[in-house]
C-alpha cells in the first residue's frame, strides 16, 4: 500500500481538536483521516481539471484553510481529498461576492461569512468524511442577497450546466444536497420529479430527499436548511443543519 502524506489541513485539524479529545479519541480520529485519504485516491482530481474548475464563479470545496487564503495553491496542495461524489448545491452567491472580485474558489469560503464559518464548523470540523473536500456550486451565477429576488426561469438549463461541471467526476452514485427548499425544487423540476416523488425523513430531521437516475448516475437529492439562516431561523442552521448533515454523511457512508 502506497504510503498516504500527512496533509497540512490534517495536523491543523488535529491541533485545534487534541487539547478537547482524549488520547484514544485523537488517535481514532486520526486513523479515519488516514483511511479516507487512501480510499479515496483512485478518484484522485487531476491538476489540469483543478485549473479548469477554478474559472467557474461559484466553483469551491467542502475544505477549509485555517492558516491561509482559500486559493488554488491550497487546494492544489490537498487534491486527494477532492471529489465529486457530494455535491453541496447553493441557489446563488450573495451580495458580499461583489467584493471577491475574480478571485477562485472564494464561494462558500467568504471571511467572517456566518453561514461558510457555519459549514467549516459543521463538515470539517466535525470531519463529516463522506462529505468534506465535496465539490460545491450553486445554481445560479446572480449576485443577491435576497433569495426572493433570484428565479431560475428555466430548471433544465441549470441542471444541464450543473452536469457540465461534474464532468470531472463520473459517479455511480451521487448525493446532491441542497440548500434551502428553492434550490432543492429547482433541481427536482429540472431532473423531471414530480412533487409526489418527494420524500420526507421518518426522524424528524426535516430533510427532504428525492432519488433519480440521471443519465447513467444515480443521484440522492437532499434538502438541508439555510446555512446563513438568522434572527428568528437562527436555530434552523445552528442547531439542525449540522444534525442534517451528520445524518447524510451516515447514509453515504452505510450505502458504500
């Protein structure tokens, strides 16, 4: 077995959880890290696909710099936990993106960003496994805020660009997890579902799922709460959503 590099996400990781975990914890934790980075190489990312993904505007990872900027060279320099398999799926970017100009791979990684710093916290540092370095996007390239005000007229032509950019990644299985209800309905209506294909969790984790075979792939669609959510909805994305996750990343990893 080829031997697996100690990445420098990893020794953060474990730096900022030691002082909390006792001896056994840490070295089981870390053993988990070691087993997904090797089970994972053969859907190793290619470097040239990295450089191609990186001109997509809502283009990013589910993995986190906690000593430097989000950019090329960080992912570049963590490529083996990279994938398609997960794909965590926004509606679109909000206001604050005007100020990351042209920058890659800044969606979802937006400093001081309540509901990013939310997603950091919940999948890598909760080391959602089956989950983080995940593939993440949005369906919409508009630039607001307000999600009332962003409509996606026509469903089909966002899911054909959604599939463009997993060519990357070619997947028996793939789980899609939305964010919010419009983005989720919005993927539904452009994969053909009807309503009545819906389905609710029997654990009251307020998730919605739908499941579809789309060209020769076999997609598991979720619905997960607002990461961003505040004020009266504050408990929706700081106590729910990271149930909701660790209860996707368990089903992932039960069905591989």
């Amino acid at each position: 077995m080829n031997s697996i590099p100690f990445f420098p996400i990893i020794t953060t990781l474990i730096t900022d959880k030691v002082e909390k975990l006792s001896s056994y914890r840490v070295i089981t934790w870390t053993f988990s890290i070691y087993h997904y980075c090797y089970t994972n190489q053969k859907t190793m990312l290619s470097n040239s696909s990295l450089q191609k993904i990186s001109t997509i505007p809502t283009a990013s990872w589910a993995l986190w710099n906690s000593d430097g900027p989000n950019d090329i060279a960080f992912f570049t320099a963590h490529l083996k936990m990279l994938h398609g398999r997960v794909v965590i799926l926004g509606l679109n970017r909000g206001n604050l993106a005007h100020k990351n100009g042209t920058r890659s791979f800044i969606n979802f990684h937006t400093p001081n960003h309540r509901g990013d710093d939310r997603l950091k916290r919940y999948i890598q540092g909760s080391m959602l496994t089956e989950i983080l370095g995940c593939y993440m996007t949005d369906l919409s390239l508009k630039i607001e805020t307000d999600s009332t005000k962003v409509e996606i007229d026509n469903p089909k032509e966002a899911l054909k660009d959604l599939k463009e950019q997993l060519k990357f990644s070619h997947e028996q299985k793939r789980t899609i997890i939305c964010i919010g209800n419009k983005t989720f309905d919005t993927l539904c209506k452009g994969v053909g579902l009807k309503y009545l294909k819906y389905q609710k969790d029997n654990d009251n984790n307020n998730l919605r799922v739908a499941r579809i075979t789309v060209g020769d792939e076999k997609w598991t669609i979720y619905r997960v709460w607002l990461h961003s959510s505040y004020g009266m909805f504050e408990h929706y994305g700081e106590v729910d959503l990271p149930k909701q996750l660790q209860l996707i990343n368990d089903n992932i990893h039960a069905e591989n």
